[in-house]
C-alpha cells in the first residue's frame, strides 16, 4: 500500500480555499488509486516540538559528524518520529496559502524540524546531498494576488522558489504547483473562476499521477 502524506499548511479548516482544491486532487487520486492510503498533517494542530537549546545542541552534533550525547537523544525523539512519518510517505501533497509572499510560520517551523542531516541530507565530497530521492510532490498554493511570471509584483513571490528550494535540496525535484490567484485582489467573481480552474487542473494531474 502507498501513502500520500498531506501536508497542510492552513487553519481555516472548511473556509480554505486551497483545500477546496487539495480535496478534489485527493478524491481524484483515491478513484484511481483504491488501495493509496492518504495521511494528513495539519501544521497548525500537530504537535510540533519547539526548537530548543538542547535540540539546536544536537542538530550541531548530527552536523559535526557525531552522535548524540545521552542527554540529546530524549529530546531528539519527537522530532526523529515527525522525521520517519515525512520519508514514509510515497508522494506529497503540501497544501499552503501565501503568506506576506511566503509561507505561514507553522510550516517553517515542520520543515525546520524535519530537514535535519544524516536522515534528510548529509554533506559529502561535492557538498550537501538530498536523501529523499524519486519520490514527487505537489503543491496547491492560493495568493490573495497574482504573482504569475506575467504580473507586475511577480518578484514578490517567495513561496514557490522557496519551497523548490528546500525540498530541492532534500532531493525531491519532482515539484508540481498548482497556483490559485488572485483569489481576493479581483473580486469573488474572478477568485470563483480561478477555483474552479484549479480544481480541473489538480484532477487533471491526479489522473496522470503514478505511486
């Protein structure tokens, strides 16, 4: 059995726009793929451990090239279980609004505890290395406004490249976005349309989509 671990990154539960059209892209997938087991993460009512004196003391170590002294490996614990949950999974959806052109603070603070050396990368001869390799993502990102390539403000966009990035260097390249916007700067009208849109395209991916 497969899982897709659903990350999502918005507390607005049933008033979220972005999971309108993370739940179309999940029933699509599900109708193709009956046995695909679906994990949901929700970054605002997960218990995510805080970054402490003791863990930064132990992420130094893991980067030093040591083990954990005695006194780490307790504290370490929460955060090696959301570690072994995220390279379970077989594929990603991650289901995130803009926020102030990036991500909300609660999914930085899951990747800033998850991304840690020796499970998710390590440094070798040629630099860091990505460990979490052929597996694919998909993220449904909505903005309030349109930060396409075409717009003017374009440049404000740190979330895309941000997020390409980070999992980039973990080693998923295989990032597909599915961008809703704008979705508050041009009225409900145009924000239904992008919707709808959006929920063709995430269908459209689902279909084509192989565990």
């Amino acid at each position: 059995m497969h899982t897709l671990l659903h990350i999502v990154a918005t507390p607005r539960e049933d008033q979220s726009r972005t999971l309108q059209v993370s739940r179309e892209f999940v029933s699509a997938l599900q109708a193709k793929h009956t046995k695909l087991r679906i994990d949901t993460l929700n970054v605002f009512t997960e218990s995510l451990p805080d970054l402490t004196v003791q863990r930064i003391a132990g992420k130094s170590m893991l980067m030093a090239g040591k083990e954990l002294s005695k006194p780490l490996e307790e504290p370490w614990k929460p955060i090696e279980c959301h570690i072994q949950r995220f390279i379970s999974a077989d594929m990603y959806l991650l289901s995130s609004p803009m926020w102030n052109f990036s991500i909300p603070y609660r999914l930085k603070q899951y990747l800033d505890v998850i991304i840690q050396p020796r499970y998710l990368f390590r440094y070798g001869l040629n630099g860091p290395e990505g460990l979490v390799r052929g597996k694919k993502m998909l993220v449904i990102a909505s903005r309030g406004g349109d930060y396409s390539p075409e717009s003017p403000i374009h440049s404000y966009d740190f979330q895309e490249p941000y997020l390409r990035t980070v999992f980039g260097f973990i080693g998923i390249t295989d990032v597909q976005f599915i961008c809703i916007q704008p979705v508050d700067a041009r009225g409900p009208e145009v924000a239904s349309q992008r919707i709808a849109d959006a929920k063709k395209k995430a269908v459209s991916i689902a279909e084509n989509w192989q565990p």
